[in-house]
C-alpha cells in the first residue's frame, strides 16, 4: 500500500469517525423521530394551552413536539392557515365557521376552553346593564368574534335593535388604553385584556360571558384536513396535549400563569389574576365541542349576517381524536 494511499484510508475513516459521533446512534432514535407541528395562537388566556403544551413537550423525546406560533390578529392567522404556512391553530369559532363555508379544508377538532371574556366599562361610567349602552360605542375584536355573537344575544334578549349600539372592530391589545383615553365607551374580549383595565382602575367589569351565555366558546382548534388525511397520529397527539394541558392548567392555576407569560410577553401578575379572580373566569374543562355548542354558534352567526346558513355538523366537526380519559399533564414550571 503506497504512502498516498494510506493517507487516503486514514482520512475517510477519521471522517466517518466523527460523522458517527456527530449523530450519536447510541442515544436512540426516539429524538430524531419525533415529528414537529407548529400551532397557531393569540396571547389570550383563550389559547393558553397551546403554550402550555409546547412548554410540556420541550421535555420529552418521544411523540410530537408543538412549537406555538405566537400571533396578534386573526386575519394574519387566517392567511397563514390557508397558504398552508400552518396546518393547525386556535381560532375565533363563528371565524372557522366562516372560512369552512368559503371550502377552505379545515375541521375543528377540539375547543379552546369554555368561558374567559369580559364586558369592561369605563370605571366611572353610570352603565348597569346593555341597555345603558345605547348609543355608546362598543368595541369587539371582529365582526367574525364570538364575543359579537354574545352581544347580539344579549341585546335581543333585552329587546334591543342592531342598531342601538355603534360597534367597532378594534385590536384587543388596545382596548383597554382606548377605554382610558375615552375613544370608546365599552369593550368585550378575550381575557387578559379586560382584567388590564381592571387593574390599571380605568375599568370595570359590566358582564363575565359565562353570566350571558353559559359555558360560553370563543375559540376552537382547527386542523387542515390534509394534516388529518396525512398524519392523524399527529393530530391525536395535539389533542390529547391541548387536553392535558387544559386539566393542568385547572390544577395548577399559577404555575399556569407563569409558564404562559413568557409566551404572551405579558405580566405573570395580570395572568395570575385573570386565572384566579375569579377562578371560573376561563376554564379548560368540558373541551369536546358539542352539536348543541355549534348550532347555537351558528344560529347568532346568521342572525348577525356572519354565516348564510347552517353548516352540517358532520363537515365542520372531527371528534375522532379526543381521548376518552383525560388525565393532567407532567409539567414541573420552574
């Protein structure tokens, strides 16, 4: 064997000598298995557990890894789930309803929470009730939101016009200075942006939505179908997460708040008591979406001009994947 030759032989086995140890095939394939999914969401204590359950699996190296997609509007949302940039994001119900009816291929799987949306008026102001409102004007997230949904109800049922209140859409981050500043009269959003006001003593709380519409959805977990079609093991594996971290999340309220803060970039202390103040503000029980829900979405939905009409349940709802026993997740928050 020449000397070059030698050399030669030396090289390649000094390279494939740290190829092996760069890959590290002792430590099993577990890690290098697992399939990751991003999923969208919003800093509202309406899509908590989706931080949570990307925090949950950081720890592990089997199954699926989720990755929250942290996001500000919901029409930015929509854009990415319908170019495919997700397959899976929490979502304003009447909104998922909506996109379905336009063919957009995605189904619900799974809720959010139940509850966790507030009515604030100014702290000062003289309003006892909606009817106080008339006149004034009214900020709601987005005409699509299930908070206008609520509203809608509550105004019939006090036998009140569309009219009578002047709505606006506004981002929910700036609800509460545009409270303080006077621009608007009242809000209603998603938590933790009333309980904002509540503590900066601009506002007060007018309603809770489980006091107008009892175990009251805002927003729901879609999946693309393509995702359901092509890998439901995954989708299992998201739902089951979303569904553990919703019962921790119920036994472990501030721990709760300080794992989603970073997530939300917001103060540990307005989570903390958005979770506890007071505790059935928002609830992350009771997350399999119902006929019942649905219908009852949809029925204020077309009464508001969101939908044309009924959707079949069967096209919009897949139950397939939520686990029959629901235990909390092993989640230890340092």
């Amino acid at each position: 064997m020449t000397y070059k030759l030698r050399i030669s032989l030396v090289t390649v086995v000094a390279l494939v000598a740290l190829t092996v140890l760069h890959k590290k095939p002792w430590q099993g394939t577990n890690e290098a298995a697992a399939a990751e999914l991003a999923v969208g969401f919003l800093p509202v204590t309406c899509h908590l557990t989706c931080p949570v359950t990307d925090f949950a699996t950081k720890s592990t190296t089997t199954g699926t890894r989720f990755q929250s997609q942290r996001f500000t509007e919901f029409p930015t949302v929509v854009e990415a789930l319908k170019a495919r940039k997700i397959e899976a994001t929490f979502l304003l119900a009447p909104l998922a309803m909506v996109l379905r009816e336009q063919g957009v291929p995605i189904h619900i799987v799974y809720l959010g929470h139940r509850d966790g949306s507030t009515v604030i008026v100014a702290k000062d102001s003289p309003a006892k009730s909606i009817r106080d409102l008339r006149g004034k004007t009214f900020a709601r997230p987005s005409k699509y939101s299930n908070q206008y949904l609520v509203i809608t109800k509550l105004m019939e049922d006090e036998g009140m016009q569309p009219g009578d209140i002047n709505f606006v859409d506004l981002p929910p981050p700036d609800m509460p200075s545009a409270l303080a500043a006077g621009a608007i009269d009242a809000y209603f959003v998603g938590e933790p942006h009333a309980a904002k006001a509540q503590l900066n003593g601009t506002g007060r709380v007018l309603y809770f939505a489980k006091d107008i519409w009892p175990h009251f959805v805002s927003c729901v977990l879609v999946v693309r179908d393509e995702l359901i079609q092509e890998h439901p093991e995954i989708v299992r594996d998201l739902v089951r997460g979303i569904a553990e971290s919703g019962e921790w999340a119920e036994q472990h309220r501030m721990e709760a708040a300080k794992v989603a803060a970073p997530y939300f970039r917001q103060d540990q202390k307005l989570l903390e008591f958005v979770l506890t103040q007071p505790t059935d503000r928002v609830s992350y029980r009771m997350l399999t979406p119902t006929d019942d829900d649905m219908k009852q979405i949809m029925k204020y939905a077309i009464k508001a001009g969101i939908l044309k009409r009924e959707i079949d349940i069967s096209d919009l709802v897949d139950r397939r994947f939520i686990p029959d026993h629901i235990d909390a997740a092993k989640i230890t928050a340092n």
